[in-house]
C-alpha cells in the first residue's frame, strides 16, 4: 500500500521508530552515524535504511554517514510535528486519564486541550487541571479552539456513533482506541490501535518459540 506521494506505507510506520533512535542518539551527543552502525542499533538491515531515507531525499553522504540532529529534525518536519495539533479527548476512563497524563506528548507539539465522557460522575472531574466535559459541549468546543484531532478511549459500542460526530464537526484525525474499526470518509484519517491484538501477536510469538 502506497500514500498520496506514492511512498510504501510500511516505509511511513517505520518513521517513528527512526524518529525515536535518532532522538536518543541526540540526546546522548552522538553528531554523525553510518548507516551500518544505525542498523545495528535498529536490528534493521543498513541496505533497508538507505532505501527508506532514499524516498524522502536520501540525507547521508558516501563514507560519511547521516548527522544525526540534520536526520532528526527532518523527521521531524516528514512527520508533521513541526506544526501543533490540538487534539480532545473522548472517555475518561483509566485508559484515557493515562493517556492524558503522558506528558511527552506535548514536548512533540500534541496540546490536549480538552476531554469528555457522557458519565455525569466523571463530568467536572479535572486531569491535569484539563476538567472532563460533557458530550453536549463536543461540537462548540471543536469549534472555538480550532481542534484537528480526537482520541477515541470510549467502549466499542460508542465508538462508531462518535466517530459519526467528530466527522460532522470537522475533525480531521481519529486517534481510535475502541476495539473496533471506523469507517469514516477518506478525508478524515484514522489510527486504530488495538491493545488485545497487540496482546494476542505476542501470545503467538511466544508460542511458536516454545514449539
């Protein structure tokens, strides 16, 4: 499967996990890697490296290797957090309060700025002084403060009828952690994340090594 720019999508998924090595690489004053010795760290063959890089403009120069900061930062921009997303968030429950308090979002442009859930008891209640609002409020704060993605941590049997809402309110991005998977315009693009799935791949892989 190929994006809009005809780059593999297994190249796009790839990208973080770069993005993430370079970044400790930086933070540890590393200036200049080989794609040899990044592929070593990466368990990614050097060969595979190059040909990802290659999509994007190639970064490296023969016997010189890639700067890593110049590497990172390009990244960074190919990934889009250059820019500021302001996302809400939808379900407050112990999957959602987590995610809200995963700080590091924010040191990557991800501004949290508002969460709702339809359960009175938890409407009011504040989570890193953001306060959970009710679901009433969903299209008019969408509205004011110009919000482009929703995280979804409600129950599967909510998820679709949202996801319904967000797209009629001009969300542009789904962030879907409900077990089950959205069908929403093509214009309106959606990360499903399935923790159980997750779960089962490593049962299996643990499985076929025992065997």
């Amino acid at each position: 499967m190929m994006d809009g720019k005809g780059i593999p999508r297994a190249v796009i998924e790839r990208l973080p996990r770069y993005f993430r090595y370079l970044g400790d690489l930086r933070d540890n004053h590393v200036e200049r890697i080989s794609s040899q010795d990044l592929s070593v760290l990466m368990q990614v063959t050097a060969s595979q490296i190059r040909q990802d890089l290659n999509h994007f403009g190639g970064f490296g120069q023969q016997g010189y290797g890639y700067n890593v900061n110049f590497l990172y930062t390009e990244i960074s921009k190919i990934l889009g957090l250059d820019k500021k997303h302001r996302l809400i968030l939808i379900g407050a429950g112990n999957l959602g309060q987590a995610l809200v308090n995963y700080v590091t979002f924010e040191t990557r442009g991800f501004n949290i700025r508002g969460i709702f859930d339809i359960d009175p008891k938890k409407q009011g209640l504040l989570i890193r002084n953001i306060p959970v609002l009710p679901m009433e409020e969903l299209q008019s704060f969408i509205r004011d403060n110009d919000i482009d993605i929703a995280v979804l941590t409600v129950p599967k049997s909510e998820a679709v009828g949202i996801a319904e809402l967000l797209v009629k309110y001009g969300i542009r991005g789904i962030w879907n952690f409900a077990h089950t998977d959205l069908n929403v315009p093509k214009d309106v693009v959606t990360v499903n994340v399935h923790l159980y799935d997750s779960l089962l791949n490593l049962s299996y892989q643990i499985n076929e090594r025992e065997e």
